[in-house]
C-alpha cells in the first residue's frame, strides 16, 4: 500500500505517535534492534538487521524473527486505524515461507486488509535486503482484535 | 506425545545428539536463554524464560517468542524421525493465541502429525508456566519440508 | 474429546436441537448428503459419503468437501456452547492435508479448544473411513466468532 | 495478477488444455455448476452461482463453497506452470473470511506468489458479485504441491 492511498480514515490523528510509543515499548523488538521504517494509515514498516542473535542453525535468520517483525508491523498496521484508548493484539497469524532471506536486514511490510468493528485481517510481506537488492521472503496473513 | 508412545521409529539412532547440536547452533534460541527439555521421537519440547526483552508493548511476552520456541519445537520433532545428513526447514506455520501467556517461562511442546517422503505436518501447543501451574497459551500447526 | 468430558458447561440446555435445526438449514450440507452422527457440549461430529459429486479431476474427494464438513462441524461444536441466541460464524479456518482420503466416508471430528467471550478457537481432525478403518486425513485449526 | 504480467513462463505451451480438462474432470466444481473464466501462466479465475444448494444456515453462501473455489482455483494457478504430466495437490490453505458474501455469484481469482522445484506458495482472492459491483469477501493463503 503506498503512502498515497487514502482508503483509511485513522480515528486518532495522533497514530504516529500512538504507534511509536508502543513500538519502543516492545522489549523483543529493541532486542532485535528493529526500526520503524514508515508509519501510514493502514501501513506500517519495520526493519531489523540480521545476524547470529537471530539465527537459526545454519546461520539464516530464524523464521520466528521475520515472523516477530511481520506479526508487529502487521499489528501496528491495524493499530493506526484504531481510536485512542484501544488496544491490538494477535489472534491468529499465519507465514508462508518463499524464499531463504539473505542479505544484511529483514524488512516488514504490514497492511489491513479489512478493518472491523473487532477483528481486522492483516498482512504482512517479508523482504531481505542486500546489496543486489530485496527479495520477497514471506507472505503473512492473520487477525488482530481490537480490545 | 508421551516419551511411551513408539509410534515413530527414528531413522537415525544418533538423533538426539543431532537436535542437541543444531539446537546449539540456533543464535535467536541462545538470545532466548532457551533450554532442551525432552526429545523423543517425533517430539521436542523446548522452553525459555520470559523477561523485557522477549516482550511486546503491555509486558506480556511477544507472541513471536513463543512462535519461535514453537516452530523450533515443531522443527526438531520432525528432525528427529529424519535420515543423518538431512535438513528440516519451516515451509509455513500458523499460530492460535489461546490466553495471554503470564508466567516465568514458556515451553512448547512440538510433535509429528505426519512424517511423509519429503512434507511434515506438525503441531506445537505452548504452555506458559507459573507457581499456580500450566496454561495452554497457544496451538500453532504447519508444515516443515526434508532437504 | 469424549462424551464424558465436562470440560465444557453448555450454556443453552436446548443445544442439541438448535444444532439440528440449523444442520438441516445448511444447504451445502444436504447438498453432500451430510449426517450429524454425534452433538456433545464443545464436540460435533459430522459425516458425508464420497463420490463423483465432491470428487476433484483424480477421482478422490475434492479437498473443499473434507474442509466444508470440518468447518461445519467445528462451527457446530462452539455453537454447542453458546447461548440461546447467537450465531457462529467463520473468522478463519485452515487445513492440513495428512494423507489422500480413500473410502466410502469423511467423518468430520470438530471440538472446541478455547471458548472465549467472542471468539472461539476450533480445531477439526477428519478421518475417511473404509473397510479396513479409519485413516486421519486432515487436521483444521481455525476462528470462530459469537455473533 | 493481471493477464499482461509475463513474469511466469509456463513449462508446457498446451497449459490452458490441461487445465480445462482437469477443471471439467472436477465433479465438485460441476456439482456448483462452475465455470472456468481466465487461463493466464501462473494466475486462473473460477466463478460459481450462490443459491440454496451452496449455502449455511443464514442463506449465505457456506464458507466451504468459496473455499473450494479458491482452492481450485489456486491449485489450477499452481497447475498452469507445471511440466505435462505433472500433478498439483493441495498441501494446505487458510481462508480469512473478510465480509459476508451477497450476490449472484462468487469468483475465486487464485495466482502463484512462488513457484519452487516441489512446492509453490499460493494465493486467492475471493469476490461476491452483485448488480452493484464486487466485494472482495476473503483472502487465502497456500501451498501446493507438485507431484
């Protein structure tokens, strides 16, 4: 989604703040030594470099860390479009797994699909970045309920 | 799965020394402070202590921690029913949160619903863990792929 | 789950017959020839005979047959436990094929793994039955909303 | 996935015969009185009536007769950048329901995100129609197998 598209109304004109202070607030993401990227309505960015801390046995990065940043941003992304006070959290997140992620940093794009009342569905894609460019790692597809 | 249950037979006899070695080799396990507690054929549990900084926004532990030692789990379980010199990787895996994991440590107990030629279905329940005892906080179910 | 299991405390004494009534209503369901075989609090059980009519191109039964009947009848097994009233309706519900179904049968296991105030998370384990037994061909994982 | 995107080069020139031929072998999609409406390398589209024989207990079409359109739909995706000869399977899929689906009929728009040696990563995207336009009613999410 690009910053351009205006199909989401945020509730709370104070998203951005509302979202940057949670995000430093989330201790498995300052381990991480994530980023946030961009914060849109219904979109948001995060990024965090790869290496040992995050690793798997063979020296990829674990997929519970793209998983860790794609269920964040994703949750972020619903989040931005929530009134002040709420609340997001994860009911369900699923990752499907496209491509090994090589390269110096992960980066997660997460959106809305669908806002409701109380549950938004929510989607993530992976990407790896490295000097030759990014490459689509995973795809990302869950719910956030809004409390 | 109970340690009684000989419904898998290992491929390779040395297969605990295999997933203690790789479980060693994981660096996002190691950041986790995470621990071996039982494998056996077709089933690994692991755990890891909960903390700042394995947390999201509330303090609660970040459902991408419990994802991790879960598709961790589920990995090693497949692993251990695998041939010497063959590899697992995560092809997708999904989560279900449960409850709100509140305790000292989280263990996922990752199993084999189905060990074929090159897919494994898998399951991993995660138990989050205090004085006052065990809580189901989480089913996750995937697929690992033979490589 | 067993019938004896009293895990869950149905809410509307009148559960069995709102489950009949609206199995009879689901037309997909008749359409297949569908049958309730059992209705317990949190456990619904489901089965419908295979054939050209819910077959895919290799003769088998099409994989959208086994997952209508494992939503039906995890939907049915939460609304086991709602009260008198509401609605049940699929948030999100994802398959894992075991193992191809052959037989005469697919039997739909549907129960309840957590009931929550509004979202109910199910699982469906189904089984295709042939002379020689049953065979576990599928395993679903999903979201239910009270509504 | 538009008809113009040339970035899947199909394996076998005579595709789209085998695709229609293994879609009119489909005795489900028969049974929902299916038609096949576009053939492109790595992206096909399926549509289907709603009305009582596909519905759940509210008149809504079942969340199972969406689900088997898209799962074909994915699956002949998958099936069209196949060699001949090869087979496609559905290994698993999630659906997220995103609205109710009111109207005529549903279409299932099913692309390939990956195609790999032995496993593509698949996705749908389903629509209601009605006289008013399409309503995008559910998102699925997964892998086939080539076989």
């Amino acid at each position: 989604m690009s910053p351009t598209d205006n199909r989401f109304e945020p509730l709370n004109p104070e998203f951005r703040t509302v979202i940057r202070e949670q995000f430093e607030r989330q201790g498995l993401l300052r381990n991480f030594d994530a980023k946030l990227l961009d914060i849109e309505p219904g979109s948001v960015t995060i990024a965090a470099p790869t290496g040992p801390e995050v690793s798997q046995q063979d020296g990829f990065p674990h997929a519970g860390f793209g998983w860790s940043l794609g269920d964040s941003a994703a949750g972020f992304a619903a989040l931005s479009l929530m009134a002040a006070g709420e609340r997001v959290l994860t009911v369900e997140m699923k990752t499907n797994l496209l491509a090994p992620a090589v390269g110096q940093r992960v980066i997660a794009r997460g959106r809305v699909l669908r806002f409701g009342r109380s549950l938004c569905v929510v989607q993530s894609d992976l990407f790896s970045e490295a000097p030759d460019g990014e490459k689509h790692v995973a795809v990302m597809l869950g719910t956030m309920i809004r409390s």
